[in-house]
C-alpha cells in the first residue's frame, strides 16, 4: 500500500469514528450503503452479484474508488445465493433463477399452516435454541437436509459439507475484500458483525410475521420466553462477529418493530427489553451497534434515547431525521436520512437542497453521517448519487 | 431479561465438552489442549446454524 492511500484510510477511519463517538471530524464523513446500485455503475446485472460474489466485491471497490467514499459495506448484496443454494434454502429466491436477472432478492414466508416453526413448539425453541434449529428448523428450511429419524441422502450430506465450506470461503472473502478496500482505495470497512433484534428474527425466520402477530395476543408468555431465550444467543453471534479493534460498529438490521407492524405498547413489551438487553451487552464489552432503523421508528425514538452515551448510531430511514437528531442527538450518532425516492426520481438540485437541509439541521455539531435513508437498490440515479457525495464534501466541513 | 440460558446447549455451543467427554476414553496426554480445540470447532458449527438463520 502506498503511503498516499495509507495517509488516506487513517484520515478516513479518524472521521468515521470520530463522527459515530458523536464528537466533531473535520467534515461530514460519507459512508452510503450501495447494493445493487453498485452492479449498476460497474456494469454487472443483479444476478451477477448475488450469484458470484467476487463481482459483488469488485463492484463495491469499483464505487469506493471512484466516488471517494469514506466508508462502505464490503458487499451490500449481503445474502450470497451460492450458499443459499448449497444448503438449498426455501425462503430465499435468486435473481436469474425464481426471479428476473435484474431483481434483487427476495425472502419468501410461507402460509401460516406452513411456518417454518409451529405455534405450539415456542416451549421448544426456548429450552434449546441451538439444537431446536440444528434439528426442527434446519431440516424445514433447506430441501436438502434430512429431519430427524429419517433416511439420510447424499444431498443431506453434501448440503453440511458445501454449506460449511462456502461459507468459510465467503467470510474469508470479507477479510480480503477489507484489505483491498484499505489498500486499493484507502475506504474504511464501515461494519463488522450482524444482529437481529429476538422478536425480528422469530417474525422473518420462524413464525412468519402473520404468525408471530397472532401469537402476541394467544401467547404472548411464550413469545416472551422464546425473546428472552434467542437474546443471549444473538449477543454471542453479534460479539463473535465484532470489530477486534473496536472501530466500527455492528450492524442491526430492524425490520418490524415499528409502527404499523407493532404498535408502542407491543413495542414495548415485547420487542424493546432483550434488545436493549443485547446492545447493552455488547456495550459493555466495548460494541457500538449500528441501528439500521428500517421504517419510520419515530413512535420508539424515546425508548433508544435510554441507552448509554454512545452506545449505538441510529440511521434514519423514515423517521423524522430533526425528531431523531432532537431525541437522540444528545447523546448518539445519527446516518442517513436523504429519501431514496428523491435519489431515484429528484434532480441534483433538489439532492444537494436536501443534504443542506439535513446538515444544517443535524449535522452542525458533529455526529452525523451523510447516507441515504434505505439501501441503495439499481433504482438509484447515479448522477444524483454524485450529487450528494459532491456536496457533502464541498458543504459538509466544520 | 434473559435470566434463564440454554439450559442444554449455551452460547457458542452445539455439543458440550462435559458430553463429549464422556465418550472418549482416558485422556493420556494434555486433556485442555483436547478440549480447548474441540469447543473451538463445536463453536464454528454453532456459528454456521446461526449465521444461516442471521444471515442468508
């Protein structure tokens, strides 16, 4: 690595954090996440970069590069169909294969009769979460792997053995792809790690969200029970995930916690505590998490504000970016908030009106990290994407 | 909050060392090097199921 593109990812990675520790960097650091957005601008189709995730990572590095970004996410286009289809998963469908070349994927729930876990097995996942997905859920999930007591297959087999190895090989792959980010174009990796608040994972993964949301009026003691039984178990992954240097934070991706999909006092009781529990957990061992607050979390913005000085960044999709900044600017990091429909449909006037706007409202003390609201997809205008970078830069410095 | 742990299996563990153990007949040589590599394979299978349901 030259000592240029060194100098650079030190003054870089000085930024970022120094923003998401919610203190004053020498300009707005820029850190957008790009998924599909990026087979766009470096020519791949969609189905090239959830298939083959070396162009995903070329693409990433390509965008990096050439808009000088401070920060950006390895691959956006996080869910690899290769692995997906060794284990051979049910719930994800590919582009180029159940979908056009240039949709991105999909999660697929099933009915509710059909839900990878039934109402009455909470007890079940509660006692032994591990051993309930390696023996009840696994089997359920992937067309290949044999449930308990029946015939074992060649397919059974090779679906442990491909999974296993594939997904060595691709989070291998994450480790180079952060090297070549730092030496090719000195971009900071912006996250390290995943979590998934309990009540999301048991709605996208387990009951289904139709499923989940009968079981929070018929047994809500279960629910709770089950919440408090994945908490520890998410903790331990986010952990096992994190950054060694303590750097850059974790990313949890929130999905239905939020108004409509629960109401407050559901909120509340139900989706709040062993997430908090966790973030609080990861804290103390020196984790900032990164709340990609999917939605308009405005209704919950008070409850976040509890947590300790520092412990997370909260990005903004449809929440009310000046609500968030006055409820949690005190004390946290705010990312994103430049609408995507304005990214896809606006003009760059509008684009640079609306990053003055947010920055003269949220950004004048720091703490603030320019993005747009929601991943960026192959619907984002480039030319407006480069609007906002080049206004950022040129508007954003203290 | 979560008071109560996996009872059966904690975190980061699909077979306990304690069970495992059981199974192997006297150790002669360093029984910790025995079980230190074992809980850190049994912890990669842990990672796999539970990235598959974080992750993909």
């Amino acid at each position: 690595m030259s000592a240029a593109t060194e100098t650079l990812y030190a003054q870089r990675l000085k930024r970022y954090v120094t923003a998401m520790r919610n203190e004053k960097p020498d300009r707005v650091p820029i850190r957008p996440f790009v998924a599909e957005l990026t087979a766009k601008y470096a020519g791949y189709t969609i189905q090239e970069v959830t298939q083959d995730y070396q162009k995903a990572f070329a693409a990433a590095r390509k965008c990096a590069a050439d808009f000088d970004w401070d920060a950006v996410v390895g691959n956006m286009v996080y869910g690899w169909a290769g692995l997906v289809q060794a284990i051979g998963l049910r719930y994800y469908a590919s582009p180029g294969v159940e979908l056009p070349p240039d949709t991105p994927f999909q999660y697929l729930e099933p009915p509710e009769d059909e839900a990878w876990m039934r109402p009455d097995e909470y007890d079940a996942l509660a006692e032994d979460p591990t051993g309930y997905l390696l023996s009840v859920w696994l089997p359920r999930v992937s067309a290949d792997v044999s449930p308990l007591g029946q015939p074992t297959s060649l397919r059974n087999n090779l679906s442990f053995l491909k999974g296993g190895m594939a997904m060595l090989q691709y989070f291998q792959g994450f480790g180079t792809q952060a090297e070549r980010l730092r030496s090719e174009s000195g971009t900071v990796s912006a996250i390290s790690g995943i979590l998934k608040a309990p009540l999301d994972i048991l709605a996208d993964k387990l009951r289904g969200y139709k499923g989940l949301c009968a079981d929070l009026f018929r047994q809500p003691e279960k629910v709770l029970a089950a919440c408090a039984a994945l908490a520890p178990h998410l903790l331990e992954v986010a952990a096992g995930g994190a950054d060694p240097q303590k750097n850059v934070p974790i990313g949890l991706w929130m999905h239905r916690g939020c108004v409509p999909f629960l109401s407050p006092p559901q909120f509340e009781k139900f989706y709040w505590p062993t997430l908090r529990w966790i973030v609080e957990g990861l804290w103390a061992r020196g984790h900032q998490t990164l709340f990609y607050a999917e939605g308009d979390w405005t209704a919950s913005l008070q409850y976040f504000a509890e947590l300790p000085e520092r412990a997370i960044v909260f990005h903004v999709d449809r929440s009310d970016i000046f609500e968030a900044h006055r409820t949690l600017g005190e004390k946290f990091c705010i990312s994103g908030g430049v609408p995507n429909d304005l990214l896809a449909f606006g003009t760059p006037e509008d684009v640079r009106a609306c990053c003055k706007k947010i920055i003269d409202g949220v950004a004048r003390q720091g703490g603030y990290i320019m993005d747009a609201s929601a991943i960026m997809q192959d619907d984002t205008n480039i030319e407006n994407l480069r609007a906002m970078t080049d206004f950022t830069r040129e508007y954003g410095v203290y | 909050m979560p008071e109560q742990d996996t009872r059966r299996r904690p975190p980061g563990v699909c077979i306990p060392w304690e069970e495992k153990r059981k199974e192997m007949p006297a150790i002669r040589g360093d029984e910790q090097l025995v079980e230190r590599v074992w809980k850190d394979i049994d912890g990669l299978a842990y990672m796999y199921i539970w990235q598959v349901l974080l992750s993909f």
